[in-house]
C-alpha cells in the first residue's frame, strides 16, 4: 500500500530503450574477443590485410597504372571500407537474436532493440578500424587529401545502411530455413567481393559489364565515394539517390517481414533440425 507506482512517459519509455541498446550494443561488441580492444585489432587487422592483399595484387599484375589519379592505396581503402561496412552489417543484423531468443525472455528486450545493436556495434567497429588504419598509413608512410571529407563519410553511411536493409530481409527469412538463408548470406557477400565495383572503376568499363553490377546498391556507394575523395574523377553511371531508395525498400520489407515472423516464430521450429 506505500509502494509508489511508475507511470512511464514516452520520454521514459525513449531513454530507456535507448540505454538498453547502448548495453546491447557494448555486449555485442565484446562477443569477438573477451577484450574489447583485442577484438577491434582483429576487426582491424582484417581491413588491413585486404588492403595489402589487394595492393600486391595490382602492382604484381602491373594493374596500378590503370587506376584513378591521386593516392593508389586511398583508392583501394575507398572500397574496402565501403565493402567491410557493407558486409559486416549484413552479417550483423541478420545474426541478431531473435523472437525465440533467450534473451527476449527479458522484459525490456525486443527484437528492434536487437537489431538496431548489433547494426550499430557493427558501425563502431568499423569507423574505428577505418580510423585507425587511415591514421597509421598517414602517419607512417605520407599525408592524405580527402577533396569532400563529409559527403565521403555519407557514403559509408549509406554503405552501412543499405547492409542494414538487406541484412533485416536475410533475418527474417533465416527462422524459415536457416540452411539455405546461411548459404543465401554468404553467396551475396562473397558475390560482393566483385558485384561491388571496389576493385576497378565505373567510368572505365564497357556498357555490358556496367549492366552486370548496376542493381547492387554498394556498387553505386562505392564509386560515388570514389567521385567525393578523388578530385580527378566525376562518377558519370552511377547514382546516390539509387542505394537510398532499395535500402528504404529493403528497410520497409524486412520490417514487415520480421513482424510476420515474430507472430509465427516457436521453439519448435528447430526441434527437427
């Protein structure tokens, strides 16, 4: 009878959806490595090694010569980045814990927490590994000239929002059938390695290849990014307003599908796998 009771606001009820995806957030994080900056050296060593892997492979095949003008490794970190960010927010979003999850047991958790932690810890790990790795190679080898800094870093975020959007599709469909959605996930990000356009330019290829990568989203990120860190190249077949419109589309169909998954999910849908 002298207890008070708690009359939650929007304002309340906002906060505290907010800090428990901070919590979420920093969970998911430290899921790599016990250690949180063990885990983000090994985030980073992973973009570095793609760098290096990519820079004797140009230069070994004599390919480095045929590149934009200005910084040859700026050019190879201008799509790494974008692909890295891409990809691991796919994996990210699509391996959130779902309705069925022990953690959903826990009052204040929902699925669109879920997601939005685990989008958001794979949006931390990557600034600071792209951070890091930038610093070092500016620091120990020469300076860098990035022509439109903020429009280059909206298109990292758009290159996260879009592994946002198709990551949530992959999530709700993976209840279904698990197998064949684990398979689907790796096929699109290993098919990413070439649909992405990180490893030649857009202006530079025939009419015919161009028809091959056009509907990837990320291919249209990444050579726009190019145009806002190069001053000597002007994306002349790609689009910014095209990786917005699929990834609000991407965005609405996994809403809707994670909802009609939510009210069908049951533990027993893996009791015969």
């Amino acid at each position: 009878m002298f207890s008070a009771e708690f009359h939650p606001t929007p304002t309340r009820t906002l906060l505290s959806q907010l800090e428990l995806i901070y919590h979420i957030s920093v969970r998911n994080v430290r899921k790599t490595h016990g250690n949180a900056v063990i885990g983000l050296l090994l985030n980073m060593m992973q973009t570095a090694m793609m760098i290096i892997v990519f820079y004797v492979m140009y230069k070994v095949l004599g390919l480095a010569s045929m590149r934009v003008r200005g910084d040859f490794v700026l050019y190879i970190m201008s799509g790494v980045f974008l692909y890295f960010t891409h990809t691991r927010a796919i994996m990210a979003v699509s391996a959130a814990e779902g309705a069925t999850s022990a953690m959903m047991k826990h009052a204040p958790m929902n699925p669109i927490v879920s997601i939005c932690a685990a989008a958001l810890s794979s949006l931390y790990l990557q600034v600071m590994s792209m951070a890091v790795v930038l610093g070092i190679y500016v620091v120990a080898f020469k300076p860098v000239t990035i022509e439109h800094p903020i429009p280059a870093v909206g298109m990292i975020l758009l290159a996260w929002l879009s592994g946002v959007g198709i990551g949530l599709i992959f999530r709700a469909a993976k209840p279904w059938q698990p197998e064949i959605v684990g398979i689907a996930i790796t096929l699109f990000t290993r098919a990413n390695m070439v649909a992405s356009g990180k490893m030649f330019l857009v202006n530079s290829l025939p009419t015919k290849m161009r028809h091959y990568f056009s509907w990837n989203p990320l291919f249209h990120t990444i050579d726009q990014a190019r145009g806002f860190v190069f001053v000597n190249y002007q994306p002349h077949f790609t689009s910014v307003m095209y990786p917005v419109y699929v990834t609000c589309v991407c965005v609405m169909i996994g809403l809707i599908a994670e909802y009609y998954t939510g009210r069908h999910a049951s533990l027993s849908w893996d009791a015969g796998r």
